[in-house]
C-alpha cells in the first residue's frame, strides 16, 4: 500500500532536490537502452536524475512527472525533452508510441496495478520496462546506519526493494543486475541530501530536527567520517530490466 502522505511529500520539491539527490550511472542507462530507439518515456521523471543519461540514446525522448516544479527544473536543463504533467495511473500518451518506459526511484510510489496496465498501454509490443533504484552499500556502515534514521524498518542486509520483486502483470521476469559506484560528497550535502528523502520532508519540526541529528551524531562517531568534511560514499543502482508480452 502507498503512503499517500509520503508519496505526495515531493510535489513541492524541485531546486533542491535536484541539486543533492544522486544521479545514476550511465552503466544503468545503458542496461535499459543498450542501442538507440524510437521512444523512451521516463516515467516518475522528477527533476531529470536518470532522464539525462537518456539523451542521445532515442529519437523522442519524453518525461511525465506529476510535480510541476520538479518538472520544471528538469525543463530548464534538457529543453530537447517533450515534457508531461501526468502520472504512471493516467499517463498522457497514446497507445503503442514507445519503446521503452523507465521509472528511476518512483515504481513504489505507484499503485502497481493501475499503473502497469498503462505503461504496458504505451509500450510498444515486446517493449521494454526499465525499473532501477539507489540504494546504500551494505559494506559502508555510517550510510547504512543514517538510512535507518530514515527508514527504521531498514535490515542490516539493505534487500533490494521489495516493489521489484514480484512479477508485474503484462510483463516477463525481470533480468536483475546490481551496479556498484561511488560518489564524493560534502558532509554538508550529504545531510542536505536526507532533507529531500520523504520522510524527513513529511516529518513534523521537531521529528525532523531530531533526525538530523542522529545522523550528525552517526557522522561525527564514525570512524570514517568522523572530522571529515568530504567523504568517499559507495552506492548501489539495483536495475530490473522487464519485456511487455501479450
């Protein structure tokens, strides 16, 4: 079941979210889109994180996202991208007209059944549904551990998530791949970042104060960040990689 109260949390979000959000790796990109299309759709755009890995690789390239301001940034950094305000439940184009649907960081905030039928809807026959999250590096245990502060019912292993591991109806199994990487970001980013996630935006004045600071206490304890203004921090992209059948 969607947290409607989470999920809506970002349709005033947009600069800042853009600005200390992790991107993608074009490892991911190219997974999904391995050689040049027709259409690609970037459903759940946002402010663009993942649609920018896909320029160049289609000859229409097209973003729904249902937060105006999120979608106006991503507007003001890619103007060869066709722009709709819509969502993965009614999206705003017609049958059969792309080739490939790619959700980055959003599948769980959609209501799955609804919204698989519609991106099967758009996609053209034997089309290809792209699904790819971030997630912390198990191994890194001071961005594992802030991650609990915002996502309590977190375990230790950090399993992929869980929207990705059922079969979608209208869909085949997905090809799942994990992709490891790495950042560099400021101490003052980083926490900046957790500020963009759902539930610290969602989260009362005081709540929200309180999570920051656990997860200063986490950073100045930790033996790999503690007194460093600039850390090395490891990510994991999972990607599932989908075919529509009939």
């Amino acid at each position: 079941m969607v947290d409607e109260t989470l999920a809506e949390s970002f349709l005033n979000a947009g600069e800042d979210y853009d600005r200390f959000r992790p991107g993608f790796p074009d490892a991911a990109a190219d997974l999904i889109v391995p050689r040049p299309v027709g259409a690609v759709l970037d459903l759940g755009a946002g402010t663009g994180k993942f649609t920018e890995r896909l320029v160049g690789r289609a000859g229409r390239l097209i973003a729904v996202e249902p937060s105006e301001q999120m979608l106006a940034v991503l507007q003001t950094k890619m103007t060869v991208v066709e722009t709709h305000v819509g969502t993965a439940e009614r999206i705003p184009l017609a049958d059969a007209t792309v080739d490939v649907v790619t959700v980055a960081q959003a599948f769980h905030w959609f209501d799955r059944e609804p919204a698989c039928t519609e991106i099967r809807r758009v996609l053209v026959s034997g089309g290809t549904l792209g699904l790819l999250w971030n997630r912390a590096d198990p191994g890194c245990t001071w961005d594992r551990a802030c991650a609990r502060v915002a996502h309590p019912w977190l375990s230790d292993e950090m399993p992929v998530s869980n929207a990705a591991q059922e079969l979608l109806p209208g869909f085949s199994e997905p090809v799942h791949q994990e992709i490891p990487w790495r950042e560099c970001i400021t101490r003052a980013d980083y926490i900046a970042r957790w500020l963009t996630v759902s539930t610290f935006i969602a989260a009362s004045d005081t709540d929200r104060a309180r999570m920051v600071a656990e997860v200063e206490h986490i950073l100045d304890t930790d033996a790999a960040t503690a007194g460093r203004d600039e850390f090395d921090l490891p990510q994991i992209t999972d990607v599932f990689v989908y075919r529509a059948v009939d």
